[in-house]
C-alpha cells in the first residue's frame, strides 16, 4: 500500500471518547441551545418597518442611474459613448442623432442622445458609467432599484432616466440630485 497524503497541515485527530451519562441526555446541549435563544429572543429586533422606517444607506451607496441636465434645463448626454464602452456589464445602449436648428433649449451639444437604455438586470452598479462620463451627465442615485414583474419593466429608457427638468419642476429637480446638489 502507499504513503497516505495530506493536502493541509490543519487536519485534526478526532477523539473518539465514550460519553459519560449526563453527556448522552443531551440535557446539556439542550439547556446551552435554550440560553442562546433566550438571548436573542431579548435582543432588540434588526428588522425595519420599510414603509415607515428608511433604512440609511452608506455614503457611497449606488443606486439607480439618473439623466443629469444643466440648471437651463438642457440635457449633459453628447452620446459620446464612453459609459456604454466602460460598462463591464455591457448593459447600456445608444444611439446618438444631430441637434436640428432650433432644439438649442432641449439639447447642450450638437450631438445627443435620440436612444439610450439601460438595462439593469444586467447592471452590477459598479460606477464605472458614472467615472467615464467627460460631462457629468450620468450619475447613481441613491435610490434603490424597485421590484418588478416582467423583464421588460427593468430595461430603463431615457424617459424613466432623464431627471425633471429645473426650469419646469424645480423641487423635483433638487429631490433627484439629492446630495449631488451640495457638491
């Protein structure tokens, strides 16, 4: 026969020992068991009330991906492309088109972005996008990305992206920049 081999140095001898009559009750055990759910049942509850409570989130939190526009109310996106070509998740598409004469007030460049989606069952939330974009265009929110039926309901198109505009709903424009406003 052959050497026997180990692939660690942490294996461990078993003690094979009788138990002794108390040991073969498992009154013992039972009792430690008991205290240890005694304790928690004491304990005070880590579940949150959703709808009443907020749970707080850290400061680096990445949440769903928001539009910006400027404070004219003009949309960032040049379709430049760099966050669909950052995107390890290749989860964002485009499609650029040329600003027509007199869209100034819609668009910031000559160039924009006429598709762009987002589709977050296979976004990792990583901020790539975020870090590639030359004009701040795109952010993560620090909301959460809700529950859903269908796939379709997670392919997120400009319109559910695009933050509200400033001029039109100024709150609501502050709401979704959230701390982004204070940088």
């Amino acid at each position: 026969m052959g050497v026997k081999m180990q692939l660690t140095n942490k294996s461990k001898q078993v003690d094979r020992k009788p138990m002794t009559f108390l040991e073969s009750l498992y009154l013992w055990n039972i009792a430690k068991g008991m205290m240890i759910t005694l304790k928690h049942f004491f304990r005070k509850k880590p579940t949150i009330q959703y709808p009443e409570q907020q749970r707080p989130f850290s400061k680096v939190f990445r949440g769903l991906h928001i539009l910006n526009r400027d404070e004219e109310g003009r949309e960032r996106c040049t379709a430049c492309g760099l966050c669909a070509v950052a995107c390890p998740a290749e989860a964002i598409t485009m499609e650029a088109a040329e600003r027509e004469n007199g869209e100034e007030h819609l668009y910031r460049e000559e160039k924009y972005a006429a598709k762009y989606e987002i589709n977050m069952l296979r976004c990792i939330f990583c901020g790539y996008c975020e870090e590639a974009c030359p004009k701040d265009a795109i952010y993560l929110s620090e909301t959460f990305a809700p529950a859903n039926y269908g796939r379709t309901g997670f392919i997120y198109k400009k319109q559910d992206l695009l933050i509200p505009n400033p001029v039109e709903d100024p709150e609501g424009y502050k709401k979704a920049l959230g701390d982004k406003a204070k940088q």
